[in-house]
C-alpha cells in the first residue's frame, strides 16, 4: 500500500504499550507482549467488521499505528472496538505472568494520510502520535486500575463520539496536550474504569442545537431524532389545534383519573401529507417533552419488507443510551427494556408509515407522560379500539390551503404572473398535496420552465392525469414528476434504474446492481453515480446504495411497462445468481468442516471474490437482510434451484441473527426439497432443523424433524448422513437428561464417523461422549473422551471446536475435583471463542457457566456472579433466552447463599 502516491482519508489508531522497557521485562517476555498486543487489536477490529488485511499498519517495537479505511463508520468502529479491546487485554493479562501482562493507550484521530516511496506522513498521523505520547494520558492509565486509556482528538470527539451512545460520551474528559510543538485538545476516557458520568455544559448545548443527534442531561441520554421539516408548511390549522389539545399535562397537573399513554393515529391516503404533518407539529412542540424525541418509518407501505418491531426497538434503545452489546434479542424483552426507559419519563415517539397495530403495539411506553404519534395509510382501527388511540385523519387541502402551498413554493410574483396556470396546477393535481408539492417543485427549480409549461407536461398523457387524481395514493401520484427525471436518462441509465427497481432487500451493492444489470461491475459503477446525480437512488455508507421508497415502485412499474417477462426474469435469475454463488462461497470459507449440500449452484457472470473467513463474514454480515430477501424471493416463485442451497448456507444466521431466523430459512430449504424429490438434501436440512430446534429445546419440532430424516437416512446409502443422524438424534436425548440412551445411539456414529474418515465428525462424537458419561456420573470416562476430542479438533483445524472441546475437557475435570484445572481450560477456551465469530454463545457462554460454577465451589463468589453475568448476556444475545435463564437460576442460588 505505501507504494502508492497521493492520499487517502483514514481513522488513526495509534496503540503504546504502558511499561514496555521496564528492567523485568526479558526478551522472551516482550515477545510475548507484542503477541498479546497484535492478538488484541485484530480481535477489536475484527469485532468491528473490519477486516485486519485491509488496514495499513507499522509497527514500532513497543507501539503500533494502524490506518482503518475512510469508508468504515467511525462511530460503529469506536462503539465496538473499545469493549473488545478490554476483554482481549483481560483474558491475555489472566494468562500470563505480570512481566508479560499488558496496559495500553490508545489514540484517535482521523483524517487525510499521504502515500509515496517512503511510506506515509501527515499532520494527522503526527498529532495522533502526540496524543499518545500525552502526560495527561500516562497519568490517566498510570492511576487506572483498568488495562486501557484511550484519547481522542477534539475534531473526533465533537464530530463522532459526542454523537455515539454506545461510547458513552458523558464518561470522556477534555485535557490540554501540549507535546513538542504539538497544543491541543484531547478527550480521554477509560472504557473499563470509566470516570463518572458528568458531561461538560457547552457539551450538551451543542449536541441540542443539531436535530437528531442526542443531548446528554445530567448523564442522561436525551434523543432528538426528528428529520427536518419542510420550511413552507401550510395550513392544517385545526388537525395542528387536536394534537396540541391531547399533549399529556405537566406534572402535578393530573386530576384523580387515572392516566395512560396519549396515543394518536393520523391516517388518511397516501400523499395527504401525514408525515408532513407529524414532523411539523413535532418540531413545534418537542420543548413540551424534555426526555427526548424518538422518530422512526416503520416503511409499513411501499415496496420491501416493513422494519420490525424489533429493528425499531433495536433503534430506539441505542438512541437512549444502550450499547449494541445490551440490547436483548427478543422482541418481548426488547419492549419491556424500552417501556423500562421511558417509565416516568416525558418523551414524544413518531412512528411513521406504520402498517398495522400489532407493528406499533411493541413500540409502545407503557406510562402516562409519554406521548406517541403514528402514521400510516391504515386507519389503525385495533389501537383506536384496544389501546384507546385517537384518531385523526387527512383529507384534501382546501383550494385557499393549496394556493398557499403552491405560491410558497413558486414565489408570489411568480405565482401571480401565471394566475391560470397556477389554478390549472392546483387542478390537475387535485389538491393532493405531495402532487403539488413535487409540481410546483419541478418549476421553481428550473426558471426556464413556465408554470404552464409543467401544466402541459401533465396533460401529456391521460395516465398522468390519472395518477394525480383525488383517490390516487403516493406511488400514483409522483409517478409523472418521476417520469420527468426519468425520460432525462440515456437507455443505459434507464435500463439499469429500472431493474434496481426489481430488487427484493433494502439496499444493495456494486455487485448486485451489476448483476441485475448483467454488466460488469465496473461498467456499472459509473451508471450508479449517474443516478445518484439525478436523485433517483441515493448513497449509503459503505459504497451501497437504497431507493425512496416511492422511486422504488417507480422502477419496478417501469420494469414491467418497458422491459418483456423474459427480460425482468433473466435480470431476476442472475441477481439469484448472484446471492447464492456468493453465499454458498461464504458458507464454504467458514463451514468447510461441515456437512455440505450436494447442489448444483451455478457460478455468476461476474462473481464477487471472497478470499479469506474474515472476508466472508464481513460480507455475510452487510449482506444478511438481502440475503434472507432473496431466499424469501427464491422461495415464493418456488425457484427451488436457488432456495435450497440458500437456505443451507444461510446458517450463518445463528452466529449473526438468530437460531430462530434461521429455522426460518431451514423451512423454505425443506418445503422446496420436498417440492424436487431430493432425499438426501431434504435429509440434510431436516438435521439442522431438528439439532437448532434441540438448541432451542423445542423437543417437539426436534424430534419430529430428526425422526423423519432418520426414516430418510435408512432409505440412503450416505454413511456420512448416518453419523450425522445418529449423532444428532443423540445430541436430543443428551439434552433431555437421557444419557443412556443418548451414549447407545453416539457409540453407533463414532466407528461410523471414523470410517468416513472425517475427523471432526469423530471429534465431535467424542465430545458428546463425553457429556453423556458426565451426566451418568462417568467421570473418568468422559475426561477419556474429551481428551481425544480435543486433540482431534487440533487435528482438524477447527478452532471454534476446540473451544468446545475445552469446555467438555473442563467439566470433566470439575467433576473429577479439580477446579483450578478446569478454570484454566476454561480461560483457554473463551480467548478462542473471542478469536472467531462462530457460535459464541457455544464457545463464549459455555465456558463462562462452568468457569462460574469452579469460581463459586472455591469460594470466588463475587468473579463467579460476573461470569453468570455474561454468559447469561451472551445467551440472550445470541436467541437462547432458555439458556439464559437456566444460568441466572444458578446465579440466583449462588447469591441466595451467605
């Protein structure tokens, strides 16, 4: 890379280890520090999404710097890097001696690095290294009791931290950095002994003064979230008087009647300007709720999947403070979390575009104080009827209120110039709000174009007039202002706006748009920025891009009056394409070890590379929600080709989303192998569904599911489908306590798995031995069978295996009555549970539980309460809320005991 000339924008992280010349320090030892500190960063990185081979990195000696590329969000980055970093340094320091423990400071920066022969340099890089080398930052660790001290630069501060929940800004302290002939300001905080929570003054008042990012009140997060409102908002005088008239009053202004949250539905047709509506009201009077202003488009209407409850409360809680990391799996508990925050609490909720009751009723506080406002095309009928919603609906302006509208836009000299065409305007555009505000748009911004001009371009066509009549709804009536951008595209641009139109998730990528477009990548890349120009698709982070929702349905009607069935299938076809080659590419680099689905998966035109596990997981993670739209895509027009290799590949789902999402997908995959008559892949997918729903301990399903692939195991010769059966009929019986009869059907897969000569299958037969003669009481049996376990997962390669087979080997040893011997093998296995992100609720959470449980029989209460902690956080996290709360039992008992 420092071949390279020019510049580049990038986030600095300058990381120095605090005593590395220290006299005790032996060679041997440093080298063991400069291990812990490389294993460390990558860990942190790695924890953020970004892929380590990526960045630029130097090192020296004691220290190192690392370029992160300017494309990463900063705020993702920090919010997850920080914790990450603590837990690597902690579990490197708990396993080594002091001479080779680490403390470390870190710095924060960013901006443009220049590149050539040399390397690199910059005026940020050196600020950076003079932010680390800063005596308030020594001091800080060298007082700490915690592993790390971080600073940030003032410009990184105020422009991401400040801005960052999750990175607790109220807990950095502002410090004068006077180094060399570097003066400054730096903030520093410490991520595990964090100062109080006591944010500066002028901190708060600027965060107020920008709509949207959250304010911090005595070392409370106070969201603002509400998008801009349009400048000319006209009329709606008396709809404006009713919401005023319901804000809930002040407190100490309630009477004896016992008080609920104040909901309110504002429905009406599409293109009233309900949206309009709720945010200018909104703004007018979010002063009235000193708690915050939540805002979220539920996309209930238009095309793609509306958001989830959950994604909505996933939203709502980072907004109020609530790291990543905290935020529970399950819906229920989410709402409960959310309604927790709001208790007491005075705050305004704008839920817009809603689709149904039961998608806003999760959203909802659940004490009086608060007040919600909902939006959307249905009248909501369920929250006036069950929750005691007010309604409030739209109508058409009245002809004053949209000469209002119409004259703001244009101006009035303008408007006055052109009485008729204006009136022709209000007309034709039926007094329908968003037709107008677009209508009149399009002249106001062209001074070329007369008032009668835009008139006439209406009149055109009689479908235009149509759209824009008074029981048109959104779609229909921006569809001919639409038609004006679009007619401007040369048939490239055309031609590729409309098939991104056909596209199932919500947002996409270079590739994918390539792939619909049957066109090499970078033949598209130059049609996306096009489009991007003419504001008909708009830029994400990340190189990706995502349509409004109305330019989308656009796009797709454009499809289907311009281009053939056949066409809009062949786009459809190589877009499938696409995902499944490139997921079942992921899948591969990851689950190499597995089973994998005999199926014929078709390579694309253009195939996006994946090289490296790191880089698979990084694009299945970007790519999880197209990924699960196109299976959902595949499977409803029954393109049972696509649907069941997509659906075996999308096990990455249980590491990224959820055990449940992904026998979600397992159903898809079976109805279509059913569907074609493939045994063996309706076998393999069975499997999966029966084991994920022992997991689960969903006995019923697994049983049901595992007890028809055995049926359709005996009719296959697959030896290695038999030990997979076997082993996964065991596997439900072990977790049902019935150990006997679980060792009976294990003792049939083990000589099995080794005649197929796979060696993590014996591995992994040897390890479920081994838990089976536990719970027999065969103690020194199953320490026999978990040695052997573990040194086949070494054999193999499969280091998420071995973390597990550490955890079998400890609870033997536990129960053998050595437990400083299992904590060790514990330790060891959650270093290598935190090295990849492969089913950590198996190799994080399993080993915490039995590394508590030695903690408490030696009498380490207090670190056996924050093990029980974690590995109950990192169940639910994870989807495994049974789990959970079998470990908070044992929690529970051990702090219900003197």
């Amino acid at each position: 890379m420092a071949a390279r000339r020019g510049s580049r924008h990038h986030l600095i992280v300058v990381a120095d280890v605090e005593g590395f010349g220290d006299r005790r320090r032996t060679g041997p030892h440093q080298r063991a520090v400069r291990d812990g500190l490389y294993e460390a960063i990558e860990a942190a990185f790695t924890a953020t999404g970004v892929v380590w081979r990526d960045c630029y990195h130097e090192d020296r000696g004691d220290a190192v710097f690392v370029l992160v590329p300017g494309e990463v969000d900063k705020a993702a980055f920090v919010e997850a890097a920080l914790p990450t970093l603590v837990t690597r340094l902690r579990v490197h320091n708990d396993a080594h001696p002091e001479a080779q423990r680490i403390r470390l400071r870190i710095a924060l920066h960013a901006g443009e690095v220049g590149y050539d022969e040399h390397g690199v340099t910059s005026s940020s890089l050196t600020l950076a290294f003079r932010l680390c080398d800063a005596p308030p930052l020594k001091t800080a660790l060298a007082t700490s009791p915690g592993v790390l001290a971080v600073i940030a630069s003032d410009w990184l501060f105020d422009d991401v931290i400040r801005h960052t929940p999750g990175a607790a800004p109220a807990t950095w302290r502002t410090v004068s950095v006077e180094v060399k002939e570097v003066t400054t300001t730096g903030w520093i905080t410490l991520p595990d002994h964090p100062y109080p929570a006591a944010p500066d003054p002028t901190t708060a008042l600027t965060r107020a003064s920008h709509p949207g990012h959250p304010n911090v009140v005595s070392g409370r997060v106070v969201p603002r979230q509400l998008p801009g409102s349009v400048r000319d908002f006209t009329g709606r005088v008396e709809h404006l008087a009713a919401l005023d008239a319901l804000i809930p009053p002040e407190p100490g202004q309630y009477d004896e009647r016992p008080r609920s949250v104040v909901i309110t539905a504002v429905d009406g047709a599409g293109g009233m300007g309900k949206t309009t509506l709720a945010l200018h009201w909104a703004h007018r009077i979010q002063d009235r709720f000193p708690d915050g202003t939540l805002h979220v488009n539920l996309r209930g209407y238009g095309p793609g999947t509306p958001l989830t409850s959950g994604e909505a409360l996933s939203g709502f809680l980072r907004a109020l403070g609530v790291a990543a990391r905290g935020i529970p799996a399950d819906v229920d508990a989410q709402a409960a979390l959310l309604r927790s925050l709001l208790a007491g609490k005075r705050t305004l909720l704008v839920l817009d575009n809603a689709h149904s009751a039961e998608q806003v009723r999760p959203l909802l506080p659940g004490t009086a104080g608060c007040m919600v406002l909902v939006t959307s095309r249905d009248s909501l009928t369920g929250l006036v009827v069950t929750d005691a919603a007010h309604r409030l609906t739209l109508d058409l302006l009245t002809p004053p209120e949209a000469l209002d509208l119409v004259t703001g836009i244009l101006g009035a000299e303008r408007a006055a110039a052109e009485p008729d065409a204006v009136a022709a305007l209000l007309r034709q555009c039926a007094r329908l709000p968003l037709a107008l505000r677009v209508a009149a748009s399009r002249a106001a911004a062209h001074p070329h174009l007369t008032v009668a001009d835009v008139v006439t371009e209406l009149a055109d066509d009689h479908t235009r007039l149509d759209v824009l009549s008074e029981f048109a709804d959104e779609r229909a009536a921006v569809r001919a202002v639409f038609d004006w951008s679009y007619r401007r595209l040369p048939p490239e641009q055309a031609r590729l706006f409309r098939r991104l139109g056909l596209h199932p998730g919500p947002d996409l990528s270079l590739p994918a748009a390539a792939a619909l477009a049957e066109l090499p990548p970078m033949d598209t890349r130059p049609l996306l920025a096009a489009l991007a120009g003419a504001h008909l698709i708009e830029p994400t982070a990340g190189g990706r891009y995502r349509f409004h929702d109305l330019l989308r349905a656009y796009a797709a009607d454009q499809a289907r009056h311009h281009d053939t069935d056949e066409d809009r299938e062949r786009a459809l076809e190589a877009l499938l394409t696409f995902y499944t080659y490139t997921v079942c590419t992921a899948d591969h680099y990851i689950y190499h070890l597995f089973v994998q689905m005999p199926a014929a998966v078709a390579v694309p035109r253009h195939p996006h590379l994946i090289d490296t596990p790191d880089e698979a997981w990084a694009w299945l993670g970007t790519e999880r929600a197209n990924i699960l739209a196109a299976l959902q895509h595949a499977a409803e027009r029954r393109l049972d080709h696509h649907t069941i290799p997509l659906a075996h590949a999308c096990r990455f789902i249980c590491s990224l989303g959820s055990p449940q999402e992904w026998i979600r997908a397992h159903d898809a995959g079976i109805t279509a192998a059913k569907r074609v008559g493939n045994r063996t892949q309706e076998a393999i997918l069975l499997i999966d569904r029966g084991e994920t729903a022992s997991d689960l301990g969903w006995w019923d399903q697994a049983h049901t599911d595992l007890d028809h692939a055995a049926t359709l195991v005996r009719q296959l010769d697959d030896p290695r489908l038999r030990v997979s059966d076997f082993n996964g009929r065991g596997l439900l019986l072990l977790r049902q306590g019935r150990f006997q009869e679980a060792v009976g059907l294990l003792k049939l897969a083990l000589p099995l798995s080794k005649e197929i000569g796979s060696v993590r299958w014996e591995a992994v037969v040897e390890g479920n031995l081994s838990t089976a003669h536990l719970g027999l009481g065969h103690s020194q049996i199953a320490l026999e069978y978990a040695e052997r376990g573990l040194r086949l997962r070494r054999q193999a390669g499969d280091l998420t295996g071995e973390a597990t087979a550490l955890t079998h080997l400890a609870r033997a040893w536990r129960q053998l009555g050595a437990p400083e011997k299992a904590i060790a093998l514990c330790r060891d296995a959650i270093a290598l549970g935190y090295s990849t992100p492969l089913n950590r609720y198996e190799t994080i959470a399993g080993p915490l539980d039995v590394l508590a449980t030695c903690l408490h029989q030696l009498g380490r209460t207090d670190e056996a309460i924050s093990c029980w902690q974690e590995a109950a956080a990192v169940y639910d996290n994870a989807g495994y809320s049974h789990k959970a709360a079998e470990v908070r039992r044992r929690l529970s008992d051990a702090q219900a005991k003197p």
